[in-house]
C-alpha cells in the first residue's frame, strides 16, 4: 500500500488556499492529551450509539410479545437492516466524517462545507439501492436463510415497510456523520436520545394500538423506527443549517466535484465490502442456525443482539478516533495519529472482553429479555458461551477499523474482514458437513472474530498505514514515545 504523504499527495484539492484560522474544536484534535480527549469526546458518542443500539433492542422486546415467528421474522431481516445501519453510519458514514476532518485538518474550509452536499447525494444513491434490492430480492433472500412459514410472512412484512423508507436511515446517519466529523459528538448525541424517548412509547403504541389507533403487528415497529429517523433528519439538517454549525452548506456551496466524491468513497467503498462481510458472515450462521429449526433462528438471532450492541458501544469510541487520525493526518501528524489508533484499541478491548466474559457466564439473564421459548434460549446460551469469550478481539479490530478509515487506509481492514467471513463459513459449513452439533458452529463464529482482530491489530503494527507491511515500519521516534 503507498505510504501515506501530506495533504497534497493523499487528497485531492479543490478548494481555494487554505485559510490560516484554525477552529477550537480541531485544535484540540491536534493539541490536546489523547486518551482524555477521546473520553470527553467517546462520552456523549456512546450515549447516542448506545440509545440508537436500544431503538432495535426495543423493537425486539415488544415484537417478542407477537410470538416465535415474528421474532425469528426479525431476527431474519435483522442483519439486513444491520447491513444498511452499519453501511451509512460506518463504512460511507466514516468516510464522510473522515473526509470533511482532513479537510479541517488542512484547513480547508470551503472544501468541507461542500462536502456536506457531497454526502447528500451519496446518501440517496445507496438508500435506493437498498430499497430496490429488498423491495424485488427480499423474499428470496430470507427463504435462503432458512425462512419459511409464519417466520418468512413476518420477515417480509417488516422488511418492506423499513426499507420503503431507507432513505430516512442513510440521511440520518450521513448527516450525524458531517456532524462528527468536525469533532463535535455532543449534537448527534442528543438528537438520538431525544428520538429514543419517543419511540419507547411510540414503537408499543402502533404494535399493539391503543383507543382508536389500531394495532399495526410487526409492522409497526417499522413504522416506529421510520419516524424516529425523520424527526432525527429534521433535527440535524436544521442544525447543520444554524449559526452553531462549524459547517455551513449554503447554496453557494452546491457545486458537484467528481474528487470530493472519491474522497468519501475511496474510503467508504472499501468500508462497505467490511461491513458486507461482517454481516455476511452473521447471515452464513442464521442460515446454518436455520438447519436446527426456527428456535435455533430465533435464539441465535437473540444473543447475536449482544454482538450488535458491541458495534455500536465501539462505533462510540470510534468516531472521534475517526476525527482525530483524519484531523492529524490531514495536519501531517503521523505520530499523533498511532498513539491515538492503539489508545482506542486498548479502551475497545477492555470494553468488549468485559461484557464477552460477562455474557459467556451469565447469558440467560440477557436471552429472557426477548422471550422463554425453551429452543430458543438452549441456542442463545451455546452462541453467547461459544462467542462471548473472543468479543475482545472484536472490539479491537473494530476501533481499528474505525481509525483506518481516518487515516484514509482501509485494505488489511477489509482483508481482516474477509478472513473472519472465510473461518466463519467456511468453518461452520464444515461443522455440519462432519455431523457437527450447533455449538460446533458457533465456535467457528468465535475462531473467526479471533482472526479479525489479530490480522487488523499486526498489520498496522506493521506499518500498513504508511508503507508495505514489515517490522518495523513505523514513523521514526513512535517506539521511543509509546515507551
């Protein structure tokens, strides 16, 4: 991979000449004490990652009232929905974040502020391919997976009224991400606590009814979650539109250039073939689940929530490690930017181990949450005492992945990625092949996030953000300061 060079090599300006002024917010990206700065800013960034893990989590949970096959219903349609969240607020989302922070970085402040329009029109593009995708493929997809009956009635039911209104999702998450990318974490926070507070009541109301509202099903859920992405649209975009905003997207800044394009998509493409293989490989395990009967579905689709929720715990401490490595490289701050990588790595493995070790031990208290079917709950507590253990290196690879994308280099996380999809198939098929049992696919699951983490964490190590892989190829004085 070619080494990483200031902003003239790595980005392409479009821009006029950077302006001297340097906002507060990014000089403290570039100045102040790192692993502080990530806490302060990590904060309100797993509040909101943490409230917008509840919005499916509550979902689930009243769902769970309609019965078995409307719960393994959702749990099929879930990592498609997974797919799309983890595609606009992770791969493309990342890249736009780490887009408009090396801008800011370089002091390129017009070139930012286009970016916002940028983002917008990508957003559309991929929510249209989303919705055209599940709208004609859907019902073959599920059927795939091991669908079928009542759980397969469920599953399209829901997954034509979320993806009807995709573009609701990627608009929300694309513009939380220009948010983010200027380093300020505290807005997109509150707009999603705020959302999560309507839907608590909103999400039970159109499932069950209530007086003269009729009960919508599984449908409204969906409904539910789409409004609360509208109300967040609205918020944000009104934001972005007020004298607060470090980013002003006015219309004299509509003005399409095909390098401020590639620089969301050089790095958000190849987030988005991660983030398919990810949830591929949580796609391979609802399939091989389903040999074992709609229980097995449902109770691997279950404790995998936890897995989920890990994502965006780690996406809450990725984010401003996106803003800081893209504001320090974009600044030439190589160093700055390693310390900060292996800062968030060591948080994200503390974090992660800890509620692995936690579910592996105590995983019914978690499985009761969402129902007491007996199949269920026996194959939630195999995945959870199978997969628990090895969440740390999960979370590792993840933050990694998160602060590649700042540094704009992304090919060994993608590579990670797929190697942890190759064990995860590969691994699981073979246990069924030898007339294995479900745990025996489900420690393929946990082999395969061992290999992710370890493949990511040793090529950076190795220098693959500035060069070929090798020990070492560090910046110089980086082992003098990380001593």
């Amino acid at each position: 991979m070619s080494a990483v060079a200031g902003p003239a090599a790595a980005e392409t300006s479009v821009a006029a000449a950077p302006s001297p002024a340097v906002d507060p917010r990014t000089r403290r990206l570039l100045e102040a004490p790192i692993v502080p700065t990530l806490l302060r800013l990590a904060a309100p960034n797993v509040l909101v990652m943490v409230a917008q893990a509840a919005v499916g989590l509550i979902e689930t949970y009243f769902v769970g009232k309609l019965g078995t096959d409307a719960l393994a219903g959702m749990a099929l349609v879930f990592p498609i929905v997974m797919l799309m969240q983890m595609t606009s607020a992770g791969a493309m989302g990342g890249g736009i974040a780490s887009a408009i922070a090396r801008a800011l970085g370089a002091r390129r402040r017009d070139e930012a502020d286009a970016l916002v329009w940028h983002a917008i029109v990508i957003a559309i593009g991929f929510a249209l391919v989303f919705s055209l995708a599940m709208l004609l493929g859907g019902r073959w997809l599920f059927g795939l997976m091991g669908g079928t009956g009542a759980a397969l009635d469920a599953a399209l039911v829901y997954s034509h009224w979320v993806f009807a209104g995709a573009v609701l999702v990627w608009l929300f998450n694309s513009l939380a991400a220009v948010i983010r990318g200027t380093g300020n974490m505290a807005v997109p926070a509150n707009v999603t606590v705020a959302g999560v507070v309507v839907l608590v009541p909103l999400s039970p109301l159109l499932i069950f009814g209530w007086g003269p509202i009729p009960g919508m099903g599984i449908a409204g859920g969906a409904m539910a979650l789409l409004l609360y992405y509208l109300g967040g649209t609205i918020a944000l975009w009104w934001y972005l539109r007020s004298p607060r905003s470090l980013l002003k997207p006015s219309s004299s800044a509509l003005h399409f250039k095909w390098p401020l394009f590639q620089n969301i998509l050089r790095v958000g493409l190849m987030g988005a073939i991660s983030t398919v293989a990810t949830n591929l490989a949580i796609g391979i395990a609802t399939a091989l689940s389903g040999h074992f009967g709609s229980g097995a579905i449902a109770g691997y689709g279950t404790a995998s929530r936890l897995e989920y929720l890990l994502v965006p715990l780690v996406f809450g401490l990725g984010a401003p490690l996106v803003a800081m490595v893209g504001t320090c490289i974009g600044a030439g701050q190589r160093e700055r930017a390693l310390r900060a990588t292996w800062a968030g790595a060591a948080i994200a493995f503390v974090l992660t181990a800890s509620i692995g070790a936690a579910a592996a031990l105590f995983p019914r208290p978690w499985l009761v949450l969402f129902g007491s079917d007996p199949a269920m709950l026996d194959a939630g507590t195999q995945y959870l005492r199978a997969v628990g253990p090895f969440y740390g290196f999960f979370g590792v690879g993840l933050v990694l992945y998160f602060a590649s994308q700042g540094a704009g280099r992304l090919l060994w996380p993608v590579l990670g990625n797929l190697a942890r999809l190759a064990v995860a198939g590969i691994g699981g098929w073979l246990a069924l092949r030898w007339g294995g049992e479900l745990a025996d696919v489900f420690v393929a699951q946990g082999i395969a996030l061992l290999v992710y983490g370890l493949v990511i964490a040793s090529t950076i190590a190795g220098g693959a953000w500035f060069g070929r892989v090798g020990w070492p190829r560090t910046p110089a004085g980086l082992v003098r300061r990380l001593g």
